[in-house]
C-alpha cells in the first residue's frame, strides 16, 4: 500500500496535464500512487495520460458531474489512508509530498496539513504564500 494516493480530476486540461502529472513523478518521496479521474472530458486530455507509463498512474472515466465528484470517486479507488489532492493544470515543487510526510510524522494526530503555494497568473509577478509550523 503507498504512503499517498493522490487523486487529479481531470476536465479538458490538454494544455497542462501533463505537466502536472510530471511534476508529481518527479517527487523526492516516491511511495504514491496517482488517480486520475476523468470527469467527461471532450478534449485530448485522457489520451495524454493515457500515453504516461509508470506503473504509479491509475485512470478512471466517469461521466461529467463536477471536481467533487471526481475527487470522491478518487478517494474511493484509493488504496492509500492519506489523500493529497493535485488539480489538473497545477505543478508541485520536486519535494511537496516530503514536507507532507514530515508534517505528519511531526503532527501525527493533525486531520489536514497543507503546504505554502505560489499563484503565478498570465502576465504578473508570482503571490505567494507559506504555511506557519506552530507548536503547541
């Protein structure tokens, strides 16, 4: 059983997806596996995916119901107890799910943990933001 399930919705993001799914290959922590749900998308983005070979990557196609849907149905596939959520056209830095990993073995009775993030938008400087390592 992986460390991590991570689950992407996918909805028509041809343009991004595989990026996205190379930035979560690229992880410094490798014990994972990827679920992409397909929610109906009508572009190239399924085949893309579908091209990826690792062994890591699991696909499903369900009819168009919306990204919540798509991410239950993820959870339920999953096979891991901890679900980390990637949407479809973001990129994670190469050491994202190590931070995670050592949020949750610092913060082991934690119920979400969550990481900073850059926004960067067409045409603008980056905004970002960080997450602040409490102790209690």
């Amino acid at each position: 059983m992986p460390f991590f399930s991570i689950i992407i919705p996918l909805y028509n993001k041809e343009k991004f997806i595989e990026n996205t799914i190379q930035s979560a290959l690229e992880q410094s922590f490798e014990d994972f596996e990827i679920i992409v749900v397909n929610d109906g998308s009508t572009d190239k983005s399924l085949e893309l995916v579908n091209k990826l070979c690792d062994k890591r990557i699991k696909t499903y196609s369900i009819s168009n119901a919306g990204v919540s849907k798509a991410r239950n149905f993820g959870i339920q596939k999953a096979t891991s107890k901890f679900i980390v959520f990637l949407d479809a056209d973001d990129l994670w830095k190469n050491n994202h799910l190590q931070e995670l990993y050592k949020l949750r073995k610092v913060y082991p009775h934690c119920g979400l943990y969550a990481m900073g993030y850059t926004k960067k938008f067409d045409n603008a400087e980056p905004i970002h933001a960080h997450y602040l390592d409490r102790k209690s």
